[in-house]
C-alpha cells in the first residue's frame, strides 16, 4: 500500500473511532448499539483498505450483530452471530493474531445478548483490549488510539455507574 493508501486507510479508522468514542457516552444501551453498529460498517472500510481481511469480514458482522441486539436477545442469536464470527474469521484468516479480534466480538456477542448494564459494559471493554492488541499488530493507528479510549472511556462509566449503584 502506498503512503496515500496508508493515510487514507488512516482517516477513515479516525471516523470510525470518533462514531465509537461518542457511542460510549451514550446512558441507553439501544442508542450505543445503533452507533456502535455505524462504527463497525466505517471499521470495516478501514480495515479492508489495510489488508486485515478478517478484521474487515468481522466488523461487518459486528454491524448486524449490534442492530439485531438492538429489540433481540437470546442463547440462540448469540450462537448464530458466533457462528458468523468464526466463519468470518476462517474466511479471512491469515496469521494467529487474527483470533485476537476474534475472542473480542464472541466477549461482545455475549454481552450484547446474554448481559446487560455494567455486565455488558464489561465485556465490551475487554474486547477493547484485545482489539488494541491487534490494532498494534497490523498498524491500525486509529484503532489502537480508539480502542484505548473506548477503554478509558467505557471503564470510567463502568465505575460511575458502580458507585451509583452500589449499596452505601
């Protein structure tokens, strides 16, 4: 990829962290879902325009994964997407650090479907993490500084959320 290619790839990774960053900082979970979703879809374009084919096939599942998560929850669309994922992951798969962003989606299934509130929010933080450590590995500049701040962001809100609701 030529330098264009690079900082084109670059920009829109800028986009898609700033759609997410702003998801985080939504109260209701369904908002977070409907943008989160349009962050995946710019993901996907990003990761695509880098060579991570399967960063690119899962962001597009993720998409669809979080607008369904939107008014459905059950065991069984959790193993469908999971599913997907896996397929999506095999389709593009060509190093190790690819099951990296693949344990991040399956922990954001789960919380998508299985959990809510403070759970949920967990699981997508740890699935942040693992994200920044592939990011690091295909040179995702916007996906290591966007997932870190998902992170820094979705952790402070887990904690305020905690001591909201904590008994005193």
């Amino acid at each position: 990829m030529g330098d264009a290619g690079f900082w084109l790839a670059q920009g829109v990774g800028a986009v898609a962290a700033l759609i997410g960053v702003i998801a985080f900082q939504l109260r209701r979970d369904t908002a977070m879902l409907a943008l989160l979703s349009a962050s995946a879809l710019t993901w996907a374009l990003h990761f695509l325009l880098l060579g991570a084919h399967a960063a690119a096939a899962i962001n597009l599942v993720t998409a669809l994964r979080n607008l369904c998560g939107i008014r459905l929850r059950s065991r069984a669309l959790a193993g469908l997407f999971a599913a997907f994922y896996v397929a999506a992951a095999a389709l593009g798969y060509d190093h190790l650090r690819d099951l990296l962003p693949l344990a991040a989606v399956l922990l954001g299934t789960a919380a998508v479907f299985l959990l809510e509130g403070l759970r949920a929010r967990a699981g997508f933080l740890a699935g942040s993490l693992l994200w920044i450590g592939y990011n690091l590995q295909v040179w995702s500049l916007p996906g290591v500084a966007v997932m870190a701040a998902d992170a820094v962001s979705n952790g402070r809100f887990i904690l305020m959320r905690w001591r909201e609701t904590r008994p005193r």
